[in-house]
C-alpha cells in the first residue's frame, strides 16, 4: 500500500504541464496551456492545463482531473502504476507501507471492491481448472491471449463454492457486493454458477460486478448479470469501455454492441472500440461518458425484432445527450448474425464497411416513424405529427434539432412555420452562452472564495482565523477544515490541499470546489482580494456570536444576568424586558 504522505510529496513534486506535454503537445494560453483534448475529438482546443493549480480541465468534455488521473485516462494505467510513472519521471522511489511482524495481524472487514476482487482471481483461477470451460470459449474462437486480457474467468457448478475463497461466509459484504444470494429461508449460496465470468471494470480499472454466461445452451437466462450495488449501476457502467478507451480515441469512434461475447469476439479480431450496455438499453449516461472518449457512435444490433426495439429505445434514450458536434448512427446486421457470427464469417475489413455505412441517427428516426404510415392522407400526416412531437421535444442541439424539424415538416407537407404553430417544441435558437467567468462566480458563497483563494496561497492562512469563526453548517466545517489544512501546508500546491480535504469534508461539497477552483482566473490579485473577503465574513461572524449569545442570555432570569450581558443587550437596542416573553 502507497503512502498517503508520499502521494502527495509526489504530486507537490510534478509539474503537470510536463506530465501533459509528453503525451499532448501544449501551447501557452495566459497563465495556463492549452490545447485540443485528447479525450474528444474537437477542431478548437478547450483543453486547458493549469500549472498553478496542477489540474487539467475540457470545457467541451468536463474532461478533468490531476497529473494521476492523467496517467491513468491517457495511458491506460491503473492508480498504482501512474503512480510509480510519475514517481520515475521525478526521481523518487515508491514507499510501501508494511505491517510489524511481531505485531499481530488486526482483522479488517473485507470490503466490497476487495470481496469482488478476491472473487474475480477465484473465477480465473478455476478456469484454468475447467477444461469444459476452456472448451467452450475455445469453440467461440477465443484465444488465451484474449481470455486473459479481458480477465474472462469460470465459476463452478455447486452452490458454495466462494466459501473456500471468503472466511466469513457470512459477510454482509458479500451478499452487498451481489456475489451471494440468501433466500427466505435464511440459506446462502453463490449467485454465479456454472458459467463463463465477465468482470466489469470501472473507469480505474477495478472489478465493480460482473456478468455470467451459460455453458449449456439449455440454462437460463443466458446472461445473467451483478445486482445494482453501491458501485454498481447498470445504467451508469459499460463493459469493456476501460480496455477499449485508447482504441476508441485512435478510431475516432465508439462502437456499442449487445452482449459481452461481442465485445470480446471484436476485440480478437482487431475491433478494439466495442463496448457494450449490462443489460439494459443504452442511457444518456453511457453517452456522455462515450462522448468524452470520441465524436462519432455506433450503434450495432441483431437484425432482428429483438435487436431492432433495443435499437429504437438507444435512440430514444441517446435524444436528450445529443449534441451538434456528436455523430450518432444505427447499423443492423442480416437476422441470422449478431456482431460475434458476422466478424467471424466476413472478417475486419468488411464490418468496418458496414460501420461506416451505418444509418445516421435523423435517417433512423424518420424511417421508423414512416415506417408503417404511408403518410397518404391527411389521417396518416397527423399520426405521424403526434409520434414525431415528442421525439423533436427531446432534442435541444439546434442544427440537429432544425434539420430534423424541416424533414418532418416536408414529410406531413407542412412548412415549418406552419408546423411549429400546431406543436409544442422548445426554442433551441437560444442566444450563445455566456463566455465562462473570469472571477469567481457571484453564486460562491463567501466562504467559498476564501476556501478558493486559501487554497491558492495557503501561506497567507492564519491562525487568528479560527477565532472568529464559528458554526458547525456545511459551509462553516468546510472553511474550519481548508484554514486548518492550510496552515498544515503552507506550501503545498492546490492540488493536494483538495486531496488531504477528502475526508474531511462531504465529497459532494469538494467535487463543488474543485470545479469553482477550475473556475477561478489565476491573475486575480489573491492577497488583496483576500483581506476585503476576510473583513466581510469577520462581521458575519460576528453578527452571528452575537446572535447566539443573545439567544443563551434571553433563557436566562433578568437576576442571572451579568454587567457584560445587560450592555450587550443595550448595544442591539434590546432591554431585558423584551427577551423575557
């Protein structure tokens, strides 16, 4: 295990900039760097890398994070890895915390990503055992190499058999994790039995659930997939998006497939960009996340009745992440092929034909709608209007939005005047939005701006800041807890004042700082600024011990009350009569 004092010697000891540079040439832009993100593809750059804050940040993916995160979005690399990456680059050698072998091992309550991880080696390991296993993904025409990479494992016929991986049985943890079930009757045993193991990884690359497959054709269901856990949501994840991150940026494109085994079957074949939903349609939250890994996705579906509805509800789902500069597109293969038969039976070079071939996503929509209306008479052009409301309702990019507008339009031959006159549809022409502020927004709070500020010169913290401040609110306990760390660390960059903050304050409340940090123009002139803001919440604070005061005297007998309470009352205009209801 890595220090966590090293961890930030180490990031106080990088200059991002560098870290950046190497992979994504920068440009000088101002106080920070700038250049295309190498995290979407953009013609503009508003990719921006702070070398006083240590943080780089998109504004057109939300891209963001530290010289690690870095590392580990870029490259590929997990958190122990870029750590030691790093540590190379400056000369610093990587620390391991060690337990005292005459002390005795203290028993840590497994937690749920440990418990997933034990149970992901366990399901490898018995594949290798399995010969009936390794028999059926060979007859799939998946090679080792491949197996391995994507970490694909076997869990065993029987109902217990994790109780020779887990000590305590018994475990909350397990049962949290969706690794074992417990029925009415108060019996446990493994969720996954007998089938093919598919971890799935978040975007750290560690194990959050996993998705089983049937060996015997006659079981069912044939997937069968982790419950929703505190780190597993379904519509949130997609399988095999942590391997698949650098292929998709070197394609330009996402390619979103129906199950696991496609996504594995593309990959031995050299289509290294497939990912794939869990068991659910695709959600605006999978495109999102896709849209800040490339510009352009592909749908690809059985063309079947089944394939074709899962299609129709993407769309439906992908409507309200659209954007202008996102390309979305549909492709359905024969009935008799899913995205596994067809690469095997025609090979790369022809499905990559059929991707880029695949239906534009405004094609899609107005195909399916006109699909089984002739659009004849008058009755047809309404239906088809009443169907296509709803649907142009959803979409707020407005090229995409006026285009698809005019079509409809065209085919109930309307213009699109006329047509905006019978439908409720929102106005996507909206004025450009503002250019991001250079100050800090007029929304933070003062105590914000102090945190924000502090945490760009932590040495003009001070003690006597402490004194007068008071309150236990969300805001207080956050500006109590950046003057403390503060003062601990006067010369520690912003970047790892956030880090010793986790913790110690709601996680909810840092992810709000650290983005009014981005926020935050770097030639404002910090010292001054300081001073006038440290006035202001000094009277707040005041006013506010003196409330509290008046209100602990008002509880008190006119007899109890001391010279300094009775001029205390006198100074706000009170007499003692009147807080005595």
């Amino acid at each position: 295990m890595i220090p966590e004092s090293f961890i930030q010697e180490l990031l106080n000891r990088v200059d991002i900039v560098d870290v950046v540079d190497r992979s994504v040439p920068l440009k000088k832009a101002g106080a920070n760097y700038s250049a295309c993100c190498p995290f979407h593809n953009e013609k503009s750059p508003s990719f921006t890398v702070s070398p006083t804050k240590q943080f780089y940040h998109c504004f057109g993916c939300g891209a963001h994070g530290t010289a690690i995160g870095f590392m580990m979005e870029y490259q590929g690399l997990d958190f122990v890895e870029s750590v030691h990456e790093l540590a190379k680059s400056v000369g610093l050698t990587v620390p391991q915390e060690s337990r005292d072998a005459d002390r005795p091992a203290v028993k840590v309550v497994v937690g749920l990503q440990e418990s997933l991880q034990q149970a992901a080696n366990f399901y490898k390991a018995e594949l290798k055992k399995s010969q009936r296993a390794i028999d059926y993904l060979k007859n799939r025409g998946l090679s080792g190499q491949i197996a391995a990479k994507f970490q694909i494992g076997y869990a065993p016929a029987g109902w217990q058999n994790l109780q020779s991986v887990f000590s305590n049985y018994e475990s909350e943890a397990l049962t949290t994790a969706g690794l074992v079930v417990e029925n009415e009757q108060g019996r446990r045993y493994d969720r996954f039995r007998d089938r093919i193991m598919f971890p799935i990884h978040d975007q750290k690359g560690q194990v959050i659930g996993f998705g089983g497959r049937v060996i015997n054709p006659e079981d069912i269901p044939k997937y069968y997939n982790s419950p929703e856990t505190p780190l597993f949501q379904k519509g949130h994840e997609l399988y095999g998006l942590f391997l698949a991150r650098r292929a998709i940026r070197d394609a330009g494109r996402a390619l979103v497939v129906e199950g696991y085994m496609d996504v594995v079957a593309l990959a031995q074949y050299g289509i290294e960009y497939a990912v794939a939903a869990l068991g659910t349609a695709t959600t605006p939250f999978h495109i999102t996340k896709l849209m800040r890994q490339a510009d352009e996705i592909v749908f690809c579906f059985d063309g079947d009745n089944a394939g074709r509805t899962a299609a129709w509800r993407a769309a439906m789902n992908a409507l309200p992440a659209l954007t202008d500069g996102l390309k979305l597109t549909f492709l359905f293969l024969p009935k008799e092929h899913d995205p596994d038969s067809y690469v095997r039976e025609f090979g790369k070079e022809k499905f990559e034909a059929e991707i880029k071939a695949a239906m534009p996503l405004s094609q899609y929509i107005l195909q399916h709608l006109s699909e089984n209306n002739p659009l004849q008479s008058q009755e047809d052009r309404v239906r088809f209007l009443n169907e296509a409301e709803p649907i142009l309702q959803q979409i707020s990019a407005p090229r995409s939005a006026m285009y698809l507008r005019k079509k409809v339009a065209e085919l109930a031959q309307l213009s699109t005047e006329e047509m905006h006159s019978l439908l409720k549809l929102p106005n996507v022409n909206k004025p450009p939005a503002q250019a991001r502020p250079k100050l800090i927004r007029t929304t933070t709070s003062l105590q914000r701006s102090f945190c924000l500020m502090l945490l760009m010169q932590p040495a003009l913290a001070s003690g006597s800041d402490l004194e007068w401040l008071v309150g236990q609110a969300e805001e207080d306990i956050l500006l109590r807890q950046t003057i403390e760390t503060c003062l601990l660390h006067p010369h520690s960059k912003p970047v790892v004042l956030l880090r010793e903050l986790e913790g110690k304050v709601e996680a909810k409340v840092l992810r709000e700082l650290e983005r009014e940090l981005t926020m935050l123009d770097e030639t404002l002139d910090i010292e001054k600024a300081l001073v006038g803001t440290r006035r202001q919440l000094q009277d707040i604070y005041s006013h506010k011990q003196s409330s509290i005061l008046l209100a602990r005297i008002g509880e008190k007998p006119l007899s109890a009350l001391t010279e300094d309470e009775i001029a205390l009352l006198k100074s706000v205009g009170n007499k003692p009569s009147q807080n005595r209801a």
